[in-house]
C-alpha cells in the first residue's frame, strides 16, 4: 500500500495496516536522514588566546536550520515505535518555535496534520517558517504553554509530542551520530582531539543530557558546561537542587532558559552552569556573526559567551586546551528582534559593556579579517558589532 493509502486508513495501535504505514512512515525517516550530510565543525581563532582552540558544531546547516532537526527526528521515531502515532494522527507540541519548525518538517513528510503551541512573543521569522512547512501555530500568552498543547491534544485526539518530557530519552546518547558522537568524530583529526569542555545550552535539557551520556560512555575527561541565561531557572536549580521554579523567566533568547525545570533537564550529567545576561548573549551572537560573516542566533551567543570566560580563565591560569560549543540556529530569524537596535533599546539592552569584553579575546582576528578585506567588508563587520547602529540593511543576508 502507498503511504498515501495507508494515511486515509483509519485503524488501531496493534493493526496491520497500522503497522505497514509506521514501517512506511520509518523508512520515510531513514530515507530523509540518508539525503542529508552531517554539519560542520567550524574552528574559530583566537589570536589572543595561544593554545587555546575554540569550535562551532554548525546546527544551522539542518534542513530546518537548528539544532532541533535531530531533535524533532528523534521524537518522531520515539512515537511511531512506541505505537502513540498512527496515519491519522494530528500532532501538537509546545515549542519556543525552532523545534515546531522541525516537526511542521516531519509531520509534511509524513503527511501528518501539526500544531505548534507557542508563546505570543515568538519570534514572527519562526512563525512563518512553521507555516512555510505546512504547520498550523496556536499561540498562547506566556504561561503553561506545555499545559495549553497537552489539552488543546487532547480535545483533539491528537498527540502531544511533549519535547520537555521526551528529549531526554528519544534520543539514542551511546551512538547512532547523535550530536555527541559527530562531534567527537570531527575532532578526531585535530592537534587535540578529545576537548577539555563541551558548551551547550538548555531549553529542554535533552542535548545536554545527550553530551553529557555520550562522555561518559566513551570514557572521555571531557566536562560539560550548560550555559543559561540570567533569569532561567536551570543554574539555581544546578545550585540549589530544592529550587524547581522561577516566577518567570523572562529572557529575551529563544529556544533556552525555562522557569520550571523540565523533566529533560538531568543536572547531574552537568560539570558547571554559567549564567549568561541576555545583554552578553546579544554582543556574543553578533561578534560570532561579524567573524563568520552570516547571523548567528542569541542561544548561539550565550554559548560563546560561557566559552568567552572559561577561556578567560584558561589564559589567567596559563592552560592550553579546547572548546567545542553549538551554532544553534542561525541569525536570520532573529532579524526582527536581538539583530533590530531599535528592538534592543526598547527593552534597555546596552550592548557596550559585554562587547568590550568580547573584543579582549576575539579582536585581532577581527581586525586580521578586515586588513584583508575590502572596505565595504569592513563596514559589514560593523554593522553587526556596533550597538548604535540602527538598521542592518546592506548586511550579508540582504
Ligand atoms: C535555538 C535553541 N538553542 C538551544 C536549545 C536547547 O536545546 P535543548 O532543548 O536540547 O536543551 C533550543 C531549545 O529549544 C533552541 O531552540
């Protein structure tokens, strides 16, 4: 039967048809998955830092540009073999938007009908590219938008996909090139193979989790670092284990920090949490935007910024080693918001402070790149750094 027959069958969890359309819906996955490369560690210099090597796992060359593709595929191969998803089935998740995209993604390729519950405040970038993969976004005002999604599946007979809950577990942390065993392989051929820290961030915990599994799997000395933002509930839960809810957490970065702690998010798999303002998560994503010349998004910020004073620290005790953090996503759906001054001002995000820092560690690379670069380069770099300018017309993705 095609996989568009077997969609119009109505069946139950044990029938054949439904099974012969979940082992279609499988190979769909496989077949997916086996178009695609793996993405690219990039290797950052750090003129400044001798011997200290920074890396960016490129998560935004997926096909749905972030981190989230794995994640997404990993939550549909979970339901489709615990048997919760069948041809009829609607779809809804809770997601800050970069995982909605990636299963507006999968539900298309499976022909399955998806509903992505999410705050109001969601990037409007994200929102049309839910739309773009065929997804239908139900927003909600700041709250239980897990809550929201849970009963809007349930008044539907759909399925709540439930990343928060699930992350953690869907994805296979020995091997099967999670983002732990890729990274790990791509290193393999540099002067220092095995890193000293890994840097991520949390929004459900699943990719820490993921790392943090994989270390100790293969036995590595390798620490894991989760980088979160100020007013997340994630480090004072790593401090204080008593402590499972903020009153909001009202970071600006997308995708990361949470007021209660997800059922995803397994401290004790972390070695350190740095909490990371929002201000220097912006400068951060800028500067590692302005040296890779294309956008990166902020939760990409607040992992350079962790790394920013690990290797701070490094240099102050006079070690050498390296650092691998994530290129969550990229800057391109972030246009409107931590890209827009004018956004950033409304909200009192002085930028000046945290990119001065920055400036101490990334500079001379910076101004090696412009030397050898035309002018207009130059002020390409510029409008990505400096926090007065207004607009970034003119900029690399225009
Ligand atoms: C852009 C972005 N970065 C990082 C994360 C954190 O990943 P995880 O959910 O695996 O903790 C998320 C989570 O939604 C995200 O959207």
């Amino acid at each position: 039967m095609s996989g568009a027959a077997l969609a119009k069958a109505h069946v139950s969890a044990a029938d054949p048809d439904r099974r012969a359309w979940v082992a279609w819906a499988i190979s769909r996955l496989e077949a997916d998955v086996n178009r695609s490369a793996d993405t690219h560690l990039i290797k950052l210099d750090l003129p400044r830092a001798p011997g200290i090597s920074l890396y960016l796992k490129d998560e935004s060359s997926h096909p749905t540009g972030s981190l989230k593709h794995r994640l997404a595929r990993s939550l549909f191969l979970y339901a489709l073999c615990n048997g919760w998803v069948g041809p009829e089935t609607t779809i809804v998740e809770s997601s800050s938007g970069s995982t909605a995209i990636s299963e507006a993604y999968f539900a298309k390729l499976l022909g399955l009908r998806f509903i992505a519950v999410m705050p109001r405040t969601t990037a409007r970038e994200k929102i049309a590219a839910i739309e773009f993969h065929g997804g239908k976004p139900h927003l909600v005002d700041r709250g239980d938008v897990s809550g929201e999604a849970e009963k809007l599946a349930r008044e539907i007979g759909g399925h709540f996909m439930d990343q928060f809950t699930y992350a953690e577990r869907a994805t296979d942390w020995r091997g099967n090139n999670n983002i732990a065993e890729s990274m790990f392989a791509q290193l393999s051929h540099e002067d220092r193979p095995v890193p000293d820290w890994v840097v991520c961030g949390a929004g459900t915990g699943g990719t820490s989790a993921t790392i943090g599994r994989y270390i100790r799997y293969r036995k590595f000395p390798t620490s894991l670092c989760v980088a979160d933002p100020e007013s997340s509930v994630f480090h004072r839960h790593y401090a204080e284990r008593s402590v499972h809810r903020v009153e909001c957490c009202d970071s600006v970065i997308e995708g990361i920090g949470r007021a209660k702690v997800e059922a995803s998010f397994v401290p004790d798999l972390v070695d350190r949490m740095i909490a990371v303002p929002d201000a220097a998560s912006i400068a951060a994503a800028r500067m590692t935007s302005a040296l890779l010349g294309r956008a990166c998004g902020g939760s990409t910020g607040t992992n350079v910024w962790a790394c920013l004073k690990i290797i701070e620290e490094m240099k102050a005790a006079g070690q050498e080693g390296t650092i691998v953090t994530l290129l969550c996503d990229s800057g391109e759906r972030y246009r409107s918001t931590i890209f827009n001054d004018a956004w950033l001002a409304e909200r009192g995000l002085d930028l000046a402070d945290p990119h001065a820092r920055l400036e101490a560690v990334f500079r001379r690379g910076l101004s090696e790149l412009c030397s050898a670069a035309e002018e207009a380069d130059c002020a390409l770099r510029d409008a990505w750094l400096t926090p007065s300018s207004s607009s970034h017309e003119g900029c690399l993705w225009e």
